[in-house]
C-alpha cells in the first residue's frame, strides 16, 4: 500500500526536508531530489510508522473499552 501525503502537507514536508538537508549537510537540494527523497522514506519508513499507529490505536481503544467493559459490569449486593 502506497502513502500518500495530503496535497496540503506535501508542499510543507518537502520544504521541511529540504531545509534540514541545507542545515545539516550545507548543500541546497532541488525540488526534484527533494521529492525523490521524500517518496524513498515514505516508502522505506512509512509502512513500520502506519502499522505502529494501528498498533497504538489499538491497544488503546482496547484499555477504552475494558474500562467500559468495567463500568458497566459493577457488582452488584442483593443483600442475600
């Protein structure tokens, strides 16, 4: 699965990278490399990062509906 970046983000995240490489490295990058660069770490990283987002989504609407689960199941005294 490709990531896509939103057309809004994509302008900012490429002059973001290729600030940091003018930072960094003090060599100016293009537009071109700044987005072949872009797509290679999206590619390479952006999977790992996703499905750990998944992974923390789930874990907390797991705990979420666990304290419902809770809530919801009190015990009850029936004075018996």
């Amino acid at each position: 699965m490709a990531i896509e970046l939103d057309p809004e983000i994509k302008p900012l995240v490429l002059a973001s990278l290729a600030r940091f490489v003018r930072d960094e490295f003090e060599q100016e990058m293009g537009e071109l490399r700044a987005e072949r660069t872009m797509e290679f770490l999206l590619r390479l990283l952006g999977p790992a990062a996703y499905n750990q987002g998944v992974a923390d989504a789930q874990a907390r609407l797991a705990e979420r509906v666990a304290d419902v689960s809770a809530d919801l199941h009190q015990d009850v005294d029936y004075g018996v």
